[in-house]
C-alpha cells in the first residue's frame, strides 16, 4: 500500500472522529426510559398506557413486558435493568419488606427509601387480593366467606405459585382462617378457566380482573381482614428520581395519579379478557378518551412502535435461535472439552457429573431470577441458563460412550502402536460420535423448550406470546408460540439425525 493512500487516510481521521463524536452527542441527548411489567394482563395494559404517554412527549420507551412475577421486576428494578414498573401497596409491604403490620403509604414511602427504591403517587384503583369461586359454590357457602371453607375438604384448591409463596398469600390466609386444605399451584392465567370449566373449586384471583365477569366468578368476603389494601403506584429508583433529567418524565407519570377508579380497570381488564380487544388498543383508547395524547399523535395503523407479539413470529423465531443456537454452541464445546479431560480419570469425572446433574435440578425460573443480581435481564443471563442445562445431556452420554468402549479394541489398538492421541482419534471418537450426538440433540430440543421461559426476564423468543397467552388466557396467543417450538424441536431433530448420519460415516472411512 503507498505512503500516499496512507497519509491521506491520515488527514481522513480528525474528520472521522469528529463526526462520531457529533453523532454520539446526539444520541446522548434523547430520553429514554425503560418499563417493565409483571406477566399478568393488567400490568400489561398499564404499563403500556404509560409507553404511550411517554412517547408522545417524543420519549424512547423500551418495553420490557410480562417478566416474571414480583421478585424479577423488583430485582431487575434496583440493578437497573428497568427503570419503572408498576408495584401495589400491598406487594410493597408483605412480599417486599415482609411487614407482618398493615402500615400507611407514608410509612412505606420511607421504608422502600431505605431500600433505594422511590414510590410515586398511587393511580387509584385497589386490586386487592381475593378468593374466587364459581356461583354455584358460593351459594353453598354460609355468608359467602373465606372462613365458610373450613370443613369442605372435598373442594380442590389450587392457588397460582406466586400467591402458594408470598407471605400475604397461602400460608398467612390458612393460618388467620384455620384451613387445612392440601392445595397445589397453577398459572394464575390458566386458573380462571379451571375454576369456570369446574376442573378446580377455589382459586385467588385480583379483585380487578376482567376474567371475573366473564366467568361469573363470586369473590368471598374476607371477614377477617387479611388481605391488605393493594393500591396500583409506580414504583422507580429514588436515584433515578432525584436526576433533574429525569424531570420531565415523572411529570408525565404523575398525571395517572388518582385517573383510575376500581371500576375503570375492571372495565379495561374486561376489554381485553372478554371482548378480545388487543391490551395495545385498549391502552390506545384510553389515553385518546383521558386526553393525555392527542388524537393523531399515534398512528392507528402501527399503534406507535408497540410490541405486538401476536403477528411478529419471525422476530420471535429469529430470537429463539439465537437463544438455543448460541447456548447449544457454547455447551456442545465446554461439554466435549470437559468430557474429553475426565473421561479417563475416574474421580474427576464423578465429580463433574455430580455438579451437571446438580444444576439440572434447580428449577429454570428460579436459575433466571438468580442470575439477574450478577447478569440483569435479557439476552445475557438466558443464554448461560440454556447453557447450563445443556451441560448434563452432553457430558453425561460422552462419557458414558468414552468410558464403556470394548477393551479387547484398546487392546488391540495397544498391540498396533497408537498412541493416546490416536486411539482417541481412529478408535474412541469414531465408536462413541453417535452417543455424544445423542446427547448433544437431547440438548438441543431441551434447550428449544426451556427457551420458552427466557421470556420471563425479557429475553425474546417464542416465549413471548407464550407468557402473554398465559396471562391474556388467549389460547391463540399461546398456540403461536407452542407450535412454532415444537416444530422447532422436530426439525432440529431431523437435522441432528442427518448430520449424526454424516459423521459416524466420516468417522468409519478415516477408521
């Protein structure tokens, strides 16, 4: 190359440089805030309510819907990840800070400071906990409450998994009422049909939900007064708060302060649950009807930048890919690196069995929220959870099929004068390739389906309209999820086949 060419890319640079800098300047410049929501409908819509709001004041808004339950949000929350989400009162006090004493909001206010954490004015509505059942049941109960189930021990009670933990859920409830039923745990989503089509007896549910009219479901009375008042806030860093950039944004969030009554949110979970109104439209409609967007200012045909996971399957699937695609690539490679090691050493190989199958066993939602104090949410942490579970397949078949070879054949290759190296490469390999592929499509369609779950910490995939199914009980919503996965899962099965094929055939004309 000349001198010339170079010195002239030379003066090329300052020019370069300043133009990066230009751009970056502008980039710094604009807004953005990131919103999470649980994976229940009525998060959903708030939560997109607010989006709406926010972009119309010309802010970028990052979605990050339907993670998993309180403690996710709230941990993606302090480390960052997300910059807001909407919280209740009552999560607030019993599940968060674990009172066992109803305090007031000021009181709480301050408590969550302690924490780092800022509570905003609350919009209005309480969706408290409750106890469902169907008419019929409720009928049959004396005063229709809670305590009116002590002694039907032939009703199935099955709670959602979150209300089985938290300390204002099962547990305090049985306690305060002396219920002694053996109870199991559901998807909140899935339980309101349950308990319609008669599957299960009793059930919690939130006191706004639209899937109450729709199935006609009565709420007990809870004469006791266990469950405290649960009243909707957004809840944001205080760090994220006191930045005077920020400013403009919390002005915009405070104009939800006291706009949604109980019935409004009944009404607008109903839109969603029982007129199969999209939770976007929804949303649409009422900022357009409350006048905190302009009519025009969101355009009907796009509905803004919104997320609707319902018709983009090839974003999903493309995710999906590299979610398993990347976690198969990186198991497939530490799993035969470290099998390849131990195989011959026997203790070391126990060990390492022992700690893939140790990592099998915690459960996949757990293994995600675990990691978003050390990775946050998304692309990052799911990845190293797929790969984790990739490991135990793929170790546990290489060197099941290194460590069980015939040794009258060690033997023999012994007598020729091959070395390790070449034992392992004409004979050992060749004999044992369909074992390790075994392993290696076992975790391939595990990891297709436990991707499923990365929706939960906003990771993509076809775990999207999975979660929103399951929260929406939207069977449709479902069904573009599962089925897309498991055609996946076959044709990934197909493939593996083939190229198994391939190279033990490879492997037998080298041997």
């Amino acid at each position: 190359m000349s001198k010339g060419w170079f010195k002239v890319r030379l003066k090329l640079l300052p020019l370069i440089l300043t133009t990066f800098f230009i751009f970056s300047g502008l980039s710094a410049t604009e807004r953005s805030i990131t919103i999470g929501s649980k994976n229940f409908g009525e998060n959903f819509l708030l939560a997109e309510i607010l989006a709406l709001m926010l972009e119309s004041e010309g802010l970028s808004v990052d979605r990050a819907f339907g993670l998993g339950g309180t403690l996710i949000c709230y941990e993606a929350l302090r480390n960052e990840e997300i910059d807001l989400y909407f919280e209740y009162t009552g999560t607030l006090s019993r599940a968060v800070l674990n009172l066992e004493e109803v305090v007031s909001e000021e009181s709480l206010a301050e408590q969550l400071l302690t924490q780092g954490l800022f509570m905003m004015p609350r919009l209005g509505f309480n969706n408290t906990y409750a106890i469902a059942v169907r008419r019929e049941t409720a009928n049959l109960l004396k005063g229709k409450t809670i305590g009116a189930l002590g002694g039907q021990e032939d009703l199935k009670v099955v709670f959602s998994h979150e209300f089985l933990e938290r300390p204002d859920g099962w547990n305090g409830l049985s306690r305060r009422y002396g219920l002694s039923f053996s109870v199991s745990g559901i998807e909140h989503g899935l339980a309101y049909r349950a308990l319609a089509d008669g599957v299960i007896d009793v059930t919690d549910a939130y006191s706004t939900d639209g899937e109450l009219e729709r199935y006609d479901l009565v709420l007990l009375n809870d004469s006791l007064s266990f469950f405290p008042t649960y009243f909707a806030v957004p809840l944001v860093r205080a760090s994220w708060a006191s930045d005077k950039e920020n400013a403009s944004i919390l002005r915009v969030i405070e104009k939800l302060s006291g706009e949604i009554d109980d019935a409004t949110m009944r009404s607008l979970n109903a839109q969603v649950v029982s007129e199969g109104i999209t939770y976007q439209r929804v949303a649409r409609a009422f900022v357009l009807q409350k006048g905190f967007v302009a009519d025009g200012v969101i355009e009907a045909e796009k509905e803004s930048v919104l997320r609707d996971i319902s018709s983009d399957l090839s974003r999903n699937l493309i995710r999906h890919l590299e979610l398993t695609g990347l976690a198969l690539f990186f198991g497939t490679f530490f799993g035969l690196a470290i099998s390849l090691f131990a195989y011959d050493k026997a203790g070391i190989s126990k060990i390492v069995l022992s700690l893939c199958g140790l990592l099998q066993t915690i459960p996949s939602l757990a293994l995600l929220a675990i990691m978003i104090p050390i990775f946050g949410i998304g692309f990052l942490p799911a990845v190293i959870a797929l790969f984790l579970y990739s490991l135990l397949p793929i170790v546990r078949n290489s060197l099941t099929a290194l460590t069980t070879i015939d040794p009258v054949l060690i033997s023999v290759s012994d007598a020729l004068g091959m070395t390790k190296w070449q034992q392992l490469r004409l004979v050992k390999l060749p004999l044992s390739a369909p074992a390790i592929f075994a392993g290696i499509r076992t975790a391939a369609v595990i990891s297709i389906g436990t991707a499923t779950l990365a929706a939960f910490i906003g990771a993509g995939g076809l775990g999207d309209p999975i979660v929103v199914g399951l929260s929406l009980s939207d069977m449709n919503l479902i069904l573009q999820g599962a089925i897309p996965a498991a055609l996946l899962a076959l044709l990934t099965e197909y493939c593996f086949g083939k190229a198994e094929s391939a190279v033990s055939s490879r492997y037998r004309k080298v041997s």
